[in-house]
C-alpha cells in the first residue's frame, strides 16, 4: 500500500469511525507497513489518547511495530497534542516488559521520569496498573525500575515515593535497585540519607548483602562516624551478615585518618577472631597512617610482617612507603625501597616517581631530582602538573626562581596549562628573595590570563602589603577576596595580624582576633605567637606572658618562636630569673634555641 492510498483510506473512515474502529485500522496498518518513515504525520492527526492506547495494548501488533509507532509519535514535531500520554507509556512498558526487552522497558521509564509534564502520584500510576488488570508481580517489578530509573535522573523524592508505596503494598524490593540508591546518596556525598534509607531497607526486611552494609560503613565514615560504623557492622553480623576485607579496611583507613588507635586495636582484633587476614590494601592503609604520623618504626615493622607473611607487596604499596619516607624526608630509605621494589621486578609509575622526586626536592637535591625527571621522560612516562610543581617549589625554595620559570615553560609545552598553584609556588619564592613589587606584579599576571586566585594567592598578596605597612591595600585585598566568594582561612587573618604587631598596632591586631574568632575560625599558634611577639616590642611583656601561658589552655603548644619572643621580651626588661626558667623549659619540650635566645638571656644578664 502506498502512502497516498494510505492517507486517502484514513481520511475516508476516520470520521465515521469510533475509537476502537480507528484503533483497529491502525493496527492494521502498522501490520502491513515495514517502515514509519514513509508516513506523513499529517495522516495521523486525528489520533487522540485512547486510540493510541489501544494501537499498543493490542497484542496482534508485534512489540517492536508498537515500539515504532511510539516513537514516531514522540518524534514528530507537528504532533504536539497527539504525544504519548503516561497511559501510552504504561501500555508500551507493560508489552515490552512481557516481551523480555527489559532496556527497553527501561528507557520508557526514564521517558516518564525525565518529562515533567508526567509527574503523577504513585497511586495514580498503581491505579492505572489496576485497570490494565496487571498481574501483582508484575507491578511489583514495574515498580522496582520505576524505582531504579527515578534515581538515575536523580528524582529521589519520587524514588522514596515509589519505595514506600512498594513496602505498604506488600511488594518485593530488589537489594540491586537499593544499592543503586544507596551509590547516588553516596555519590552526592549526602551520607544521612544514605544511612537513613539503609535503616528503611532493614525495616522493609530487604536481602541486605555485605557491599550494601560496607557502603553505609564506608558514608559513616566518611563523617567520622567511626564508632556508629563499628555498631552498624555489629548489628549486621548479629543479623548473618558477615563483613568481607573490604569492609574491615574501610574501618582501618578512617582510624588511621582520624586517628583512632584505640578503635583499629579492636578491628585488627575483631579481624582475627573471624579469621580474616590482612591483605596488601590493608598493609597500605596502615603503613600510609603511620607514614602521616612520622612513626617510621612502625611502617618498618609492617614491612618485615609482610615479608614473613609471604604477602607481594604492589607497586601502590612500594609508592606508599617511599611517600612516607619523603614525609619524613629519610632521602636514603626512600631510594633503598624504591631499588626493593625494581629487584622484585615491579614497574615504577607515575606517582613513584613523582614521590620520589618530592623527597628530593623537600631535600634541596634539585640536581638529583631532575635525573629522575629525565629517566621519566626516556621511559615514556607522562609527567604531570603534579610533579612540576613539585620540581617548581623545590627551585624556589632554593632561591632559584629562573629554573622554576623554564620549568614553567616546559609545562606549558607538554600542554598543562599554569594553575593557580603554580603562579602560588613563584609568588612565594619572589617573596621569600624579598622581591615583593615582583611577586605583586606576577600575581596580577595571573588574573590578566583568566586565572582565579584562590585563598593562597590572596593571602601572599595581603602578606606582601602588609610587610610594606600598605594596610589599607591588604584590608581592601580581604574584602576582595570575601566578594568574590574566596573564604579567607586562619592563615589570612594570621598574616594582617602579623603586620599589625610588627608595627605595633596591636588594637587592630586584637580586633581582627575578633572578627577571625566571629567568622568561626581558632586562632593557632601562629596567631598566639604574632600577639606574643607584637607585646614584648611594644614593652607590655605582662600582657605577652598571659597571652603565652593561654595557649595550653586553648590546646596550643608554643614552637621555638613563641618562646624565642617571650624570653627576648623578658630579657628586655631585665626579668633575667624568668627569662631563664622559660629557657628550661624550652629544653625539656625538646625545642633547639636559637643564637639571638642566647644573645637574649646573657643581655638579661647585663641589665
């Protein structure tokens, strides 16, 4: 039949037809037709809801001719009014579903989920499954996709919608399309509702399996609800579910992050008695912990278990350990690991290089560290912005800020454009050369190629005005950085208040205390020793000595310049006896003076 005679045997009953008659000359049609695409859409303007419901709820039309036919409907643009409805939908989903074509299924769903304009109650959804007189499982299975598909397109109250309407009604919930929940809360970093739904699922008595559990372990911790994710796990093993090495080391990892030594004795323990052995990511986690907290024997010792265990350490694991000796900056153990590992046949990458390289750097051994980078380069491995501005801040905390700009070339030559963190790394060493009228104007650079500073380059520019007593310029600076929505941090305030003390302006100094503390940020030690330093200048060493003896109070140790500035102050003014009892206990905290305290206390002598 062709498209003419199609139209004009259309155009000729349409009008005299009921519905079902015109339901039935479609079918009919799409029975005989082998493609849409030679149908004009003016031939079937005469479609409304209920014609098109009973073309695809006829079981003499094959799924597939339904399916085409419905997506010729959605696709023609002079059909506005004939569009699927939700019954349409409903109907295609229920013919394809029966069919097994379950992607397909699926993707109506997610028609009905991304339009607006079909937002329906769930009851009223459940109402027209009713009157299709479709099976209860199968609306029970209709329900979980629905469920599924209305958290792809992150319609969660929908989803929760959809679950409650499941668990009154009796139906059965899948633990997958759960889990599929549970992935977006966690994805959305939104972990009270994660844990809030998973309590939803062991009320509805959903299959929970070990990934879920360790998912919501894994969000509490994530929070550093340690001590809650240790109960979860409790109450799941009391309910049969047992925890996997995954989920023991997803504990492991938050108590070395806390840290919480206490908690990962009663894992490492609890580990053992299920007779769960630890495994070369739980090696890595525990060695990475110890590395952060300088407890080198510790690492060691878990290296020589490893050993007598008989477990291959990775590569991760090897990079891990070289990270930590940079940390510590122990050159020699990091480069007799990284040997360890070539001799057991394992390929160095990217991030052992580039911890390596940092070890050099933190070392002052630039001229090592680029052997490294060269071998890198002959070995093809691709040399990331990461180590550059490791390479970068190695030269200029030499000094050596032309070797940091020709690395800066070569980076942009390798196609990584200069970040934010680069233009950091020079305007520090430009400071630290007291080059500041250069590190001002390489700021300013900055934002002229569409770079955004963040709270570090605003904070090295309020530092370098208020080294030259520009305080006017390193407020307006602060209210910049607040306006473009850059939250100045602890280290911002500390550097104005700094100014202020060197130049004796210790009521500004105090006041922007204050608006620091208002903001909710604590003052440090920095913050302490800048106020310290700023009332024995000034000659008020009382006021020194009582901001001094409040830092243990606020949980604050004094560091060599705390007490530098107050034995200086003290030494002064003569209080020789004073000055001398704060020098011994320097000493004892284990703290190195310096010549000028020396200089300090035989002066106090003199006076």
């Amino acid at each position: 039949m062709s498209t003419q005679k199609f139209y004009q045997t259309v155009k000729q009953h349409f009008p005299k037809k009921t519905n079902e008659e015109i339901a039935k000359l479609i079918c009919n049609i799409l029975l005989n037709f082998r493609s849409l695409k030679e149908i004009s859409p003016s031939l079937i303007t005469y479609l409304n809801p209920q014609v098109t419901h009973l073309v695809l709820s006829n079981p003499s039309v094959p799924t597939q001719a339904c399916l085409s036919f419905f997506r010729f409907l959605q696709k023609s643009h002079c059909l506005t009014h004939q569009r699927p409805n939700l019954e349409a939908h409903i109907a295609l989903f229920l013919r394809l579903f029966k069919a097994k074509k379950f992607a397909e299924a699926k993707s109506i769903l997610h028609c009905v989920a991304a339009a607006d304009g079909m937002r329906k109650p769930i009851s009223e959804i459940a109402s027209l499954l009713g009157e299709n007189h479709v099976e209860h499982k199968a609306i029970g299975k209709m329900f979980d996709m629905l469920f599924r598909v209305y958290v792809d397109n992150m319609r969660f109250k929908e989803a929760l919608e959809v679950f409650d309407y499941m668990r009154s009604d009796g139906f059965a919930m899948d633990e997958r399309s759960c889990m599929v929940y549970l992935l977006a809360m966690k994805r959305q970093k939104q972990y009270d509702s994660l844990v809030e739904f998973f309590e939803k699922m062991v009320e509805f008595d959903v299959r929970i399996s070990v990934y879920s559990m360790t998912m919501v372990i894994d969000g509490l911790c994530k929070v550093g609800e340690i001590s809650k994710a240790r109960k979860l796990m409790d109450e799941m093993v009391r309910k049969g579910v047992k925890p996997n090495e995954y989920t023991y080391n997803t504990l492991l990892d938050a108590c070395m992050k806390k840290p919480d030594f206490a908690t990962l004795k009663e894992i490492l323990m609890a580990m053992e008695k299920e007779g769960l052995d630890l495994n070369v990511t739980s090696y890595t986690l525990l060695i990475d912990g110890y590395c952060n907290f300088g407890n080198l024997k510790e690492v060691e010792r878990l290296f020589r278990e490893i050993e007598r265990k008989g477990i291959e350490p990775d590569v991760h694991l090897y990079t891990c350990m070289i990270s930590g000796c940079s940390k510590l900056g122990n050159v020699k153990r990091a480069f007799s690991v990284f040997d360890e590992m070539v001799e057991r046949g394992l390929v160095p990458n990217a991030h052992t290089y580039g911890a390596l390289i940092n070890c050099l750097c933190k070392a002052g051994q630039m001229q090592a560290a680029e052997v490294l980078l060269n071998e890198m380069q002959s070995k093809g491995i691709d040399i990331g912005r990461v180590i550059f501005n490791t390479m970068m801040d190695g030269y200029c905390k030499q000094g050596n800020i032309d070797e940091a700009w020709r690395l800066q070339k070569v980076m942009e030559g390798k196609g990584h454009e200069s970040d934010v963190h680069v233009y950091n790394i020079i305007a520090s060493g430009l400071c630290k050369l007291d080059r500041r009228e250069e590190a001002k104007m390489w700021l300013f650079s900055m934002v002229d190629r569409g770079v955004a500073p963040n709270e570090v380059a605003y904070t090295t520019l309020i530092g370098i005005y208020s080294k030259e007593g520009n305080f006017v310029e390193a407020k307006k600076t602060l209210r910049e950085m607040e306006t473009k929505g850059v939250k100045p941090n602890t280290a911002t305030y500390n550097t104005l208040i700094d100014g202020y003390c060197k130049k004796g302006m210790m009521k500004e100094a105090y006041k922007l205390k204050i608006v620091m503390e208002c903001k909710g940020l604590i003052p440090d030690n920095y913050t302490y020793t800048s106020l310290v330093h700023g009332e024995s200048i000034s000659g008020k060493v009382d006021d020194a000595l009582k901001l001094f003896n409040e830092m243990p109070r606020e949980g604050l140790v004094p560091n060599v310049v705390t007490y530098t500035a107050m034995i200086s102050g003290l030494s002064k003014e003569g209080r020789s006896d004073e000055a001398f009892r704060l020098y011994d206990e320097m000493i004892e905290a284990g703290l190195t003076p310096d010549a000028s305290v020396y200089s300090a206390l035989v002066g106090s002598l003199h006076g």
